[in-house]
C-alpha cells in the first residue's frame, strides 16, 4: 500500500478536505503526511527510521482530526494474542537461519 495517491488527492481537493484538518494549512498536512509517508516507507523497506517520536506527533494530529485515536488503536494492537501457527517444515541446515 502507497501512501502517494492518498496525499494527491487531498492536495487536490484541499478545498473539501480542508475543513477536517482545520487549522493545518495545505503545507502543513503535506508536511505531517509527508513525514508518516516516509517513515511507512522506510518500515517497509526495512530501512532504519529516526525520529519516531515526530513522525508519531504528525501521525497523531492527523488522524485526530479524523477522529481516531492512534493511542487507542496502538493498545488495542498491543494487547491482541498473535495467532499460534502451526508449521510443517522444520529448519535444517541449509535454510537460512540466524541468532537473535
């Protein structure tokens, strides 16, 4: 999943969808987005990512003002159990492995 169309079209219609991120002008949503954008993408790339604390302040404010809670969500997240999966192949030797 790109976040780019999702910035497009918010930029493109800023005049609809400027009354949901009130007092953000159209700068600074692209700002904030831009800055989520780039540390989704850094995640997905397994790059290092720094600034996590700014680039959680702009992910916060923005879905804020969509009403959700990235607080709320994140615990949500954290308290779920990950399904047990159940696996057929064991590791041997010529898989590639490594210690933690």
């Amino acid at each position: 999943m790109s976040f780019g169309p999702q910035r497009q079209l918010v930029e493109e219609h800023w005049a609809v969808f400027s009354p949901k991120f009130h007092p953000l002008s159209a700068a600074d949503f692209t700002a904030k987005f831009e800055k989520v954008r780039e540390a989704r993408n850094a995640v997905y790339h397994h790059r290092s990512l720094s600034g996590m604390s700014d680039v959680v302040t702009a992910a916060e404010e923005l879905l804020d003002k969509l009403n959700f809670c990235l607080k709320f969500v994140h615990g949500k997240v954290a308290d779920c159990e990950p399904t047990k999966l159940a696996f057929s192949v064991e590791a041997e030797k010529r898989h590639r492995t490594w210690v933690v």
